[in-house]
C-alpha cells in the first residue's frame, strides 16, 4: 500500500501536557457546558475548566487519534472540574489515558446504566473499552493532565450525555474529600 502520511514526532511536555509544536487547542469554559454542572446557575461563566490539544490526524479507521487534556482545579457548585464526557459516534471504538499529572476520577457508563470509576494519577494507563461512556474528574488541588489515545473513527456523542447525563456525579462531601452520588438527573 501507499501510505497517506509521512512520520511525524510531536514533544510533549511530561508535567503540563503542552505539545511542541503546539496543535490546536480548544478551550472548554463554564459557559460551553450548560447544563453538565447540576447546581451551575451562578457559577462565573468566564471560569476555565479544560482544554483540549489533538494531533492533526484524519479521523479514519486505519489512524490512531490522540489529544492531551489539562482540567483546571475547582468546582462549580459542589461538583469537581470535569471533561463533558462522552460516548463514542462508532460505540465499540476503545481508548487509553496515560495518566501525567494530577490526581482524577475517570468515571464510565454503559446505555443501560452501570457505572464504573477509575483512579486517574501520573503513570496510570486507562483502559476505556468501546461502549463505556467516559468523563474525567479533576478531583485534587492541581492540574489533571493525561494522554489520550483512541481508534481514528470513533467520533465523539455528546448529545447522549446531554440528554441523559452519567448515572453518578463526583462531588466533594462534608470531609473535604470526593465523593461518588447518584445523579438525580440522570434519564436511562
Ligand atoms: C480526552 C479524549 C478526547 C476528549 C477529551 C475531552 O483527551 O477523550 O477525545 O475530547 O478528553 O473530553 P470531552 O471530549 O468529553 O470534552
Ligand atoms: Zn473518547
């Protein structure tokens, strides 16, 4: 066959994830996750929760795509900074975080309501298999920074989480410490 890229190498920096060259990036405020948040209403809209930098790779079934993602520390309401979180477009497209700094929840969730959460921190490599809805949760006082690489094709849907949420939210509890409740707004 006649390949369809040449090689490349992207550096990427171990502590805070910032690639070189830098890719494009794509930043992720309070007001671009209306409704993710439960008590959201009077949180500082300008407020950075993530950002996201992906490699510029087409997105097939023959390539592998891969992003960093720094979540900034902090809470809207009593919830922790968190991805969106989504299922992917192709549900069995599976991924892997290598965790690089921080300390998070990865929480996952199935179409008919289980839910499953993985400890995220520095030299972690989670493993999401296809169906598994994923979010991650910054729930230390630091950056949350990790590695993602997933099947080209997979797609992201987002408006599933929209619609129905996860089945649980991390939150912090009365101990100052994270803690996993039910989401009263979730919908199977
Ligand atoms: C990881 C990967 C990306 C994803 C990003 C942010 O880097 O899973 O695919 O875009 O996290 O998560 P989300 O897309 O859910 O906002
Ligand atoms: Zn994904």
């Amino acid at each position: 066959m006649k390949p369809k890229l040449d090689p490349f190498t992207t550096m990427m920096d171990l502590r805070t994830g910032a690639l070189d060259p830098e890719r494009d990036l794509a930043p992720r405020r309070v007001r671009d996750m209306t409704g993710y948040f439960l008590h959201g209403d009077d949180a500082d809209l300008d407020q950075l929760v993530y950002e996201v930098s992906a490699m510029p790779v087409e997105p097939s079934n023959s390539e592998l795509q891969s992003s960093t993602t720094v979540i900034q520390p902090g809470r809207v309401g009593d919830e922790y900074h968190m991805t969106k979180g989504h299922f992917h477009i192709v549900r069995d497209r599976s991924e892997i975080y290598v965790g690089l700094r921080g300390e998070g929840r990865l929480v996952m969730a199935t179409e008919d309501g289980q839910h499953w959460i993985e400890p995220m921190l520095p030299g972690a490599i989670n493993y999401v298999p296809g169906g598994w809805a994923h979010r991650s949760v910054n729930v230390g006082d630091d950056e949350l920074v990790f590695l993602a690489v997933y099947v080209g094709d997979a797609g992201q849907d987002y408006r599933t989480i929209e619609e129905r949420g996860f089945p649980v939210r991390v939150v912090v509890g009365d101990d100052g410490q994270p803690e996993v409740v039910d989401n009263p707004r979730y919908r199977r």
